[in-house]
C-alpha cells in the first residue's frame, strides 16, 4: 500500500521515544522530512527547542534502527484492518 511520504514522517517520528506532537512537530519545521533529520548534524539537531543532547542522540539511534520498526508497524496497521490518514 502507497502511504503520504509526510504521514509516514510523523509515524516514523511516533515511534522515537522520547518524542510527542510538539517535539515532532519543531523537528519537522525545521527538517522538513525525516530523510533531511537523519542527514543533519548532532549539534544543528540539538538547537531545535526542547531537544537536548540526551535527546538528540536517541533521535540518531532510533532513526538509524527504525525503518524495521516502521515496517513491522505498517504490517500491524494493515492486518489491523486500519489506515492511516
């Protein structure tokens, strides 16, 4: 199934512990994707307001772990009989 590049952005953002609406929505001002947020230095992350060191260092481990996770979640949604919007 075909997903919104920017609806599976704010899933795979979901799914960063650490991170809620507010936090996931700063990081995508100022990224714009999650491609752009993974190719971004430590310290340029970290300047986003309410994202520290401790943070910014579970983003990068996370995202570099969590296209598995976003596979298997798209499969939960899907045998789930659900959509996402």
């Amino acid at each position: 199934m075909n997903h919104d590049p920017i609806t599976l952005d704010l899933l795979h953002l979901t799914l960063v512990p650490g991170l809620g609406p507010a936090r996931i929505a700063r990081l995508l001002e100022a990224f714009g994707s999650v491609d752009r947020l993974r190719g971004a230095r430590g310290e340029t992350v970290g300047r986003v307001k309410g994202i520290g060191p401790k943070l910014t260092r579970q983003i990068a481990h996370s995202l570099r772990e969590s296209d598995d996770e976003l596979d298997r979640e798209l499969q939960r949604i899907e045998q789930a009989g659900a959509h996402l919007l």
